[in-house]
C-alpha cells in the first residue's frame, strides 16, 4: 500500500472490509488552525510511530484525519445501544470516525480512532465536534488508567482545532486520536442482531473471537464460548475499577467493549470519601451508574449481549436460553473472586488466609471508611505504614478511633506485606479538582498542568518527594462531571 507524502503510517481496512454493513465511509471535517495540544510518545513508540512526523503538519494532519493514508477507508461505525435502560437501534459514531487499523506491540491490530472530529450520518443533530476539555480529560483519565493496570484504551494525541464549538458557552475545539484494541461493543452485537442477518452477526464474532478471544475459536460452541470469555473479561474489569475508586459515569451497553477494555471517559471520575452511594454524572440523575451499582450494570448489559448472541448459541432457543443463563450466571462469583484477590493484594494479606476471614476483615475495613468517610486512595497507602508499625497516618484519617484500632489489631497480627501494598495501592490518582484545574488551564491556552498531571499520574505507585498536593484529596463539597457532547 502506498501512503500520502509525508505520512509513513500504513493503515488496514479490517473492519470496514470484514463489516461493511456497520461501516459508513466518512471523513473528517477540516481543521481551521489545527495546533498539537498534546503527544503520547510513549504509546507513540510502542506503536512504530514517529513521534517528530506526528508533529509535522502531516502528522497533525493525521491525527485530525484531514490527512489520510493512501489506501486508508475512514469510516463511521454503526452500532446500537441501551442507554441508561432506554434501547436505541441505531446510535453509531455520531462525533468519531475509525481511521483504520495498526500493528500493536504485540502484533495484533489495534484501532486508530477520532473523536470529535465532525459531524457524520449518526450524529443525530449534533455537531460532532469535541472541546479541549473532555478531550484532554480522556487523556489524562486513560493514562492514569494503563499506568494501574486497568485495561484502557488509550489517548496518542489531542488536537486543537482553531474552530470554537457551542456547549454551556462557546468553547476552544479539539480531536482526540485514540487506540484501542478495537471498538467491537455490546451495541455492536445488537446492531448486528437488529438487522436479522445472522450472517452478519456471525461474522461481527468471529471478528471478536480473532481479535481479542483467540482461544474461544477451539471451544466446541465457539460462539458460547466467546460470550463466556467476554463476561470474564468485563468481571475482571469492573473488580479492577472498584478497587481504586473509579466511577465509569455511563455503563449504557455502547460503552461495554467485547476486550474488556474501559472505553468512554466522559462523565467518569475517581471517588473520595468511601460510599458505594456516590456518582457524579450530570446526565445520570438517578445514579443508575453509582459506584455500588457499577458491577449490576456490568451484568445488565452483559446480559443484553447474550440476547444479541442468542441465534449463535443454539439452534433451539430454549436451548440458547438456558445455555446464555448458565454462562451469565458466571459473572458474579468471577467478580466477587477477582474484587477479593484485589482486597486480599491492597490489604497485604497473607496467601493462606481462610478466604472468608478474609471477606469480613475487607467487609470490616470498607464500614470503616464509609462511615468515616474516609478517602479510599490515602487509607490504603496509609495502611502501608501501620503494617510497619506506625499506626497513625491511618488514625489520622477517622473519627471512630476506636473502631480502627480494634480492626488494626485484628489486622496486623496477620503480618501484612507492607511492601506489597505498596506495589498495588497508589499514592496518585487523577484527583478530581486537579483535573478540573489541569482543564481549566488548557482551556485558557496553557497545557502546562495537564502534562505535569500526566507525568504524576503515570507512576502512580512511586511516591516523590514535592508532590503532595498530588496525592492529598480534594477539598470537598459536591462535585459533577459532564459528558462533553
């Protein structure tokens, strides 16, 4: 394939040519004064990319695709979706567009996507542009997400775009190039059954099977055995999430991949003080996406999967039914174990603690925190130093002294690992007014405290002197976060 002068990228066509029911070619809008705001060069090279051409004019030509690759088919990807309960047939990429496929550091393809980048047949109304803010907040969130360990798709650039967009006031315009290991999602599956054609819906999960769940394809009923990995995938996710607080914000089934990857980082926010009660989303007015909530509407939508997939499963319904019930009935006690390993890794504990023991004393701890409300990041890095023996960083943190200091006791006679805590509780997370203050800045012209944020939270377990203001909590009182559409 030859590619445009100036552009070394070579992009595939795997999903527009596998799928091309769900793919609508589209491009870009054009660029006004495109200004590189921001350039992920460690993804960047993990990729093969350049990261002094993805400065260029080309370059930033890509990453805005107003510059596309000889051979390249931009498309708009169709999908489906329940949102916040409500089905909706024909959602799709209303403000993005897959720009084509690239080579991972593992030799799978991974998707290069934009977002923001105009309006498109599924843009409902809207424009289909993106502010600086919500774009950056991607950014920095996903960063801080893949520097935990929690599977992400990632941001490789934000673009300004010189043109203004409308939202609560008129705001400076922006593109977000991101990765991901593909954007196959729940939505996707119900857009492909929507249609009736089996066909379709067949190729739409081989097309998953290939790409993230290869060892489905040898299973005897592949297709069970896809739906199945994927519930393992999205328990082990959610679990991931919960133990460091955050909140998602918008679980509608258009924001489930078929990875297990965390996609859409709109409304989403880290939590505080400890309450299963909390969210943040301005748009979730009944919290249906609360903190407590995330893993019931990760079984939710997992669920309406299994509709999608049905035909798949078997040929008799009753049969697929029964089979989707049994598999689905699986995602608890694999979440339930996965948040449990997760604990047992936070709190230190040793390998052949009695599982249940184990429960009551994390059980005891989060009662402790809610009623306290104590910040669920600080009391976990905290109880590093009370494993060592200096129990106050801890004590400092509740009013219930003595409630902390009978669990402390019950605790540390078990010997934790303090220097495994350490290797899994983080001292920084993307606070949430130091976000607001990072966006803010960009906003107003200056991406000075984004990329400072960035490089804070991209070693998050590694405390350093001079950055206290990172790791303390905010100074509380109501906080909301918005989509950005």
């Amino acid at each position: 394939m030859t590619v445009t002068p100036g552009v070394s990228v070579v992009l595939g066509t795997r999903f527009a040519t596998a799928l091309p029911e769900m793919a609508v070619p589209w491009q870009a809008v054009e660029t006004p004064a495109p200004r590189l705001l921001v350039l992920n060069e460690p993804l960047a090279a993990e990729l093969g990319l350049d990261p002094e051409e993805l400065r260029g004019p080309a370059g930033v030509g890509l990453l805005t695709g107003t510059v596309v690759p000889e051979g390249a088919r931009p498309v708009a990807q169709a999908y489906a979706g329940h949102q916040f309960g409500y089905y909706n047939p024909r959602l799709g990429d209303g403000r993005a567009l897959l720009l084509g496929e690239l080579p991972g550091a593992d030799g799978r393809p991974v998707d290069l996507h934009l977002k923001g980048s105009g309006a498109t047949p599924f843009s409902r109304g809207g424009d289909g542009l993106a502010a600086v803010g919500p774009m950056l907040r991607e950014y920095v969130v996903s960063e801080a997400m893949h520097a935990l360990g929690i599977p992400t798709t990632r941001s490789l650039a934000v673009v300004a775009t010189g043109r203004p967009v409308r939202r609560e006031t008129l705001l400076p315009g922006a593109v977000l190039a991101r990765v991901a290991a593909s954007h196959l999602r729940v939505g996707s599956a119900q857009y492909a059954r929507a249609t009736g054609d089996d066909d379709l819906l067949r190729r739409l999960a081989d097309e998953a099977i290939d790409r993230h769940h290869p060892a489905s394809a040898d299973a005897g009923n592949r297709y069970l055995a896809l739906y199945e990995a994927v519930v393992a995938a999205q328990a082990d996710l959610v679990a991931r999430w919960m133990l460091v607080g955050f909140v998602h914000g918008v679980m509608n089934t258009d924001n489930v991949t078929l990875s297990g990857e965390t996609i859409d980082y709109g409304p989403c926010a880290f939590m505080e003080g400890y309450d299963p009660d909390t969210w943040f989303s301005s748009v979730d007015e009944g919290g249906r996406y609360r903190y407590g909530n995330q893993p019931l509407a990760a079984e939710w939508d997992l669920a309406r999967l299994a509709e999608a997939l049905l035909p798949l499963f078997a040929d008799e319904q009753e049969q697929a039914v029964a089979l989707a019930v049994e598999a689905l009935g699986r995602f608890r006690p694999r979440y339930e174990a996965a948040l449990l390993a997760g604990w047992r890794a936070k709190l230190g504990l040793p390998a052949g603690l009695d599982d249940e023991v184990a429960r009551v004393l994390v059980d005891d701890w989060l009662a402790l925190l809610q009623a306290n409300r104590v910040d669920l990041t600080s009391s976990a890095r905290a109880l590093s130093a009370a494993a060592r023996g200096d129990a106050e960083p801890v004590r400092e943190l509740v009013l219930d002294l003595a409630g902390i200091d009978a669990w402390l006791e019950r605790w540390r006679a078990l010997a934790p690992d303090a220097d495994a805590m350490d290797r899994v509780n983080p001292v920084y997370v993307p606070r949430n007014h130091l976000v607001e203050e990072a966006l803010a800045a960009a906003t107003a012209g200056d991406t000075g405290p984004v990329e400072r944020l960035v490089e804070v939270v991209r070693r998050p377990f590694d405390e350093r002197p001079g950055l206290e203001r990172y790791a303390a909590p905010g100074p509380g009182g109501p906080f909301v976060t918005f989509c950005g559409t």
